[in-house]
C-alpha cells in the first residue's frame, strides 16, 4: 500500500512539474519595440500590467530608434515578438529571411516632412541643392514615404535623395534643434518634436498615401506554430490598449509619454539616449502626434500588397512576395468573433 501511494504521489509531483514548465515556457516571449508613439498599444499594456495579467511573460523588453535597428533585432533568436513599422518588417522577412508573420496592425499613417517654412514654401524646394534636408538610411519606411512623395510631386530623383543626411530621428530632430537642417521627414512622435523647434508640417503620409500601413505586430513562426495562445493573448492585449488609449486620448499621451522617457534612459544606446534625454517627449507633444495617427489593429491585405509591390520596386528588396506569405490574421479574425 505504501509503495503504491509513494507513486501516486511521485506521479502527481512530476506531473505538477512538467504542467508548470510547460505553462511557463509558454508564456515566456523576448519583445522589441519602436522608441515611438507608434507602438503605443505596446506602451501602454507595460505600464498597465496587462501584458501579466494575462500570463505573458516578458523575459526581455527592448526599444529601438528604428524600425530597421529592430528588424535587425529579430534575426536574434531571443527576439519573438516586435511591434514594428510594416516595411521594415518586409524587408526582415525579404531579404534576411526572418521566419515572421505579421498577425495585427497597430496604427495608420504615422509620418511627416517638416520644413523650416522660412526657406521651403513648396514641395518642390526639396529639389534646391542648398537644402539640408533629413531622413533615415535608405529601406525605412520614411525613406520609402520619401519616394512617395517624390513620385506623387514628379519631383527629380537625384536632386532630391542628393540632400538627403542620413540620420536616425532623435538626431535628426536634435540637428532640427541646433540649426543643421531645414527639412526632416520623420516618423511620429518626432515629427510633431520638430514643430517645438520652429519647424511646419508641410505633408503627412495621409497627404500622399491613402490607408497607408504605419506599425504592426509580428511574431516568429515557431511562436504561432508551438504556442498559438500566446500570439492569441498577445492581439487580445493589443486590442484592449488600442481601445483605451482611443477612448482615453490625453491619459494615453501621459502613459507613453513616462513610457518613452523610461525607455530612452534605460533601453537605448548611450548615443541615442543622450540625443532623446535633451529633447522634451512631453504627453502635450504626444497627444498632438497621436491624433495625427489611426490606431488600429485592422490591417488590410491589399494594402499589405500595395506595399510589398512598391518596395519591390524601388529595389529594397530582393523580389517581390504575396502578402498572403506574411500575413496571419486568423487570431485577429479569432478575437473579434468572441
């Protein structure tokens, strides 16, 4: 009899054990995110704990200045889940072969050109060799808004892209700051940054590219394949604080706003995080970018497409894919039947 309960019981310690890993381990996902309002849904789900009321656990939480640094991140394999503008997040999937899926979005549009209105009054001045003029290294998505722009306004390729100052978007703002350059383009939250320095919004992207995509989020295949409850939790999350930073515009800002400044003092290389400490991420700047943005976590296939082609041919990446190969959007489709 004692030998018999001496197993029942070693039976239930081992099968306590082996449940308790497993839910551990499935529950245990390294996350990478935009240093931007972009990710706000993200943001906000941190400060708010909801990410643990759901069982997620984040063995790492990282930003990063660009989409493209990030996108680099996810080749890591520590890296599973990223909130990440959509062309970065081809080009990871294109060209490095990052095993990823795209399962929501988070926000349309989500970019400007600012200009000292002083020295450009039109679109065209961007032509003029005279002006310094910022944006990110070439394959960003403000980079491709770039060739937007200049395919919408017919403008001259070369003239353009030979004014260009590569730069990440603190810098650029900070070079805004100090008087080095009179145009940016840049994605949000720094776009709305420059108008503290002087600076106009002379175009966003809604201006140029109706619908377009801006962020999304994007977990590795082997996340959906082994543990499809976590991607499920994870747009079940993403939902909720997409909702109530919608519903509750101005506490948003705030959170975010404590959000990005915690991330730029402890999260980002020494040179960015001393660029972004000098500049003022105030919730008042935020509440004015966030409106600039349509937080959603819809996300539309043709879109999706429309993207990929135009990428393809700028030359960004290697050939061009159906969107069908990226995209995941069963789990969405799964939570808003519920």
């Amino acid at each position: 009899m004692k030998k018999i309960l001496s197993l029942v019981f070693t039976g239930m310690i081992l099968l306590m054990a082996v449940g308790g890993c497993t839910e551990n381990e499935k529950a245990s996902i390294g996350m990478a995110v935009e240093f931007m309002d972009h990710a706000a849904c993200a943001y906000i789900s941190q400060d708010k704990g909801w990410y643990e009321e759901e069982g997620l656990n984040l063995t790492s939480y990282e930003s990063y200045a660009t989409g493209m640094a990030l996108a680099s991140a996810l080749a890591r394999g520590d890296i599973e889940v990223a909130y990440v503008c959509l062309v970065p997040a081809i080009n990871a999937y294109a060209n490095a072969g990052v095993p990823i899926k795209v399962v929501a979005g988070t926000h349309k549009y989500g970019y400007g050109l600012v200009v000292d209105a002083d020295k450009i009054k039109t679109i065209r001045d961007l032509e003029n060799p005279a002006i310094r003029f910022g944006c990110v290294r070439e394959g960003g998505a403000v980079d491709v808004l770039l060739h937007k722009i200049i395919d919408t306004y017919h403008l001259d390729e070369d003239k353009v892209l030979s004014n260009a100052q590569r730069m990440n978007p603190p810098k650029q703002v900070m070079a805004i700051k100090t008087g080095q350059l009179d145009a940016a383009i840049l994605p949000e939250q720094w776009a709305t940054m420059a108008e503290e320095f002087g600076f106009t919004m002379l175009m966003m992207s809604q201006d140029v590219w109706p619908d377009m995509q801006g962020s999304v989020l994007v977990v590795k295949e082997d996340l959906i394949n082994d543990h499809p409850e976590v991607v499920r939790k994870l747009i079940k999350v993403s939902q909720r604080a997409t909702d109530w930073g919608n519903q509750h515009p101005g506490e948003a800002a705030e959170v975010v706003a404590r959000q990005l400044q915690a991330a730029g003092s402890e999260m980002l290389p020494v040179e960015v995080a001393d660029a972004s400490s000098s500049l003022a991420i105030t919730p008042e700047v935020l509440l004015r970018s966030m409106r600039r943005m349509e937080f959603t976590t819809s996300i539309d296939p043709e879109m999706v497409q429309t993207t990929i082609d135009y990428i393809a041919g700028l030359g960004y990446i290697k050939s061009g894919f159906s969107a069908g190969d990226i995209l995941d959007l069963r789990f969405l489709e799964d939570d808003r039947t519920q």
